[in-house]
C-alpha cells in the first residue's frame, strides 16, 4: 500500500558547513524530481531520505497506508529498519563491488534482496537483455565504462521494484536505448512507489499528473510541487 515520506524541518550538517536547511516537503506515489544548480544539496538531500545519513534537526517519517478489516484504513508509521528494506538507492558515485562480475553482482544483490532463488537467474536475464549488458555479463564492474556501470547501478536499485526507489542523476552517461528502458520501468514502478531522483538533464523531468518537482538552492526548499507550472524554474538552469 502507499508509502508516504514528511521531512519535518530537517537540517543536516557536516562540520561547520549547513548542507541542509530546515526543509519540510513530503514524498508520495510517483517520480519526483529534484533540481538544483551543482552544490545545491541534491545529493545530501537523498542521502537523508535513503538513511544513508542522519538529519542533525528536525524528523523523516516514512508511513504506509494499512487496509485492516477490523480498523479499516489507517496509516502506520515505519521504523528505519521497515523502511530499509523497501529502498532501493543508486548514490551518485555508484562503485558497486568492483572485483565482481555483473551477473555475480546482481545475483548477490537479488538474493541480498529477499528475491526467491527460483526467480533470480531470469529476472536478471532480462534485465540484462533489455539494459543492453547480456554480453558484457561476464565483465567484472571495475572494467565498465561509466554508463555501463551506471545501468548496473540502476538494476540493482530496482531489481526488487521497491516502494522507496531513490536515484541521484540516474541518466548520467546513459546512451538513448539504455535511457528509454530505465524511463519505461520506473514509470511502470511509478504507479505504485515513490520515486525521487536528481537530475541536471532538464529534458527528462517527463510532464505528468503523477510527477512532482522540488527546486533547491544553497540547501533549502526553493518550490516544492506539480511539474507542468514550473517552466520558470527550469529555465534558470538552461543559461
Ligand atoms: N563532506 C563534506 N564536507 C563539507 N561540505 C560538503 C561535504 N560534502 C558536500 N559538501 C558540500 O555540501 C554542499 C551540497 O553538496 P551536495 O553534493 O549535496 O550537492 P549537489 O546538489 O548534489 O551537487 P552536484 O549537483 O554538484 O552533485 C556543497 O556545497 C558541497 O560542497
């Protein structure tokens, strides 16, 4: 059921340096993008909501809407171990373990996962087949070109169709096919999970009832909302 994310006056900091200001916005069902010039916080931000790192201020809470015959629809809130089990998350320098090959990679991180064993060896067939890897399965991730491994890193982030899928510029280095594949399974996953992903490639914020976008600057929340209004917006990154 539907995964809800609150951040609630979040700041996060490294030493003397603010790299998240008291941002309070929420995540739900669909792909929302995160913008902002380079340092912004994009980064950080997903970090935060991936638990990769603990805010200093303020609270993320993660919720699921419950069916229960006895008491009806209610939501319920989810501890971060809950909530780590439904991420999937592609960091920006996504490395892998590079002395694997790809095939043994994804199966780790299929069985690492939960997927039944039965279902694995397929599964990661098609991926590979549709990402473009098959031939390449046999390569260990440190040989990969920078797209290459950033599609490895993008399998393994949704090899689980998780309801939390978090993906710092997740097109970064991809050529056309390998792009429109990744775009075809995360609007698919869309309908059912929250999806939040940065990005600098203006053109692939795709305009759409269920799509979001937050703008940030220096660390704090510029707009927080639909898509289709913002055209302002993103022409102050097209100069
Ligand atoms: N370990 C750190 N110590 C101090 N400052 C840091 C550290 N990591 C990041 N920063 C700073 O925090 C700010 C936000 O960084 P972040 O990587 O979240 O931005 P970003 O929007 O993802 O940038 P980019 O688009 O260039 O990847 C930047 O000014 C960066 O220099």
């Amino acid at each position: 059921m539907s995964v809800r994310i609150a951040l609630n006056n979040v700041g996060y900091s490294i030493g003397p340096a603010k790299l998240i200001n008291d941002m309070t916005c929420a995540f739900t069902t669909g792909i929302t993008y995160v913008v902002g010039r380079n340092g912004a916080g994009k980064s950080s931000l997903l970090q935060l909501i991936a638990t990769a790192v603990r805010p200093d201020q303020g609270s993320i809470v993660y919720s699921q809407l419950i069916r229960d015959d006895q008491a009806g629809m209610y939501r319920k809130q989810l501890s971060v171990e809950e909530v780590r089990t439904m991420i999937g998350f592609m960091p920006q320098h996504f490395t892998g373990h590079s002395d694997m090959t790809i095939e043994r990679y994804l199966t780790y991180m299929a069985f690492h996962k939960g997927i039944p064993y039965r279902l694995v060896k397929a599964l990661i067939e098609k991926w590979l087949q549709g990402s473009g890897l098959y031939e390449l399965r046999r390569r260990k991730l440190r040989s990969l070109s920078g797209g290459q491994l950033r599609s490895v890193g993008l399998i393994q982030a949704l090899l689980n169709q998780p309801r939390i899928c978090i993906l710092d510029e997740p097109f970064e280095g991809l050529d056309n096919h390998e792009k429109s594949m990744f775009k075809h399974a995360l609007n698919r996953l869309a309908f059912h999970s929250v999806i939040i992903m940065s990005t600098h490639m203006l053109d692939d914020i795709e305009q759409s009832d269920n799509n979001s976008l937050i703008d940030i600057e220096e660390g704090t929340l510029r707009y927080s909302g639909g898509v289709d209004t913002v055209d302002h917006i993103l022409e102050r990154f097209r100069d």
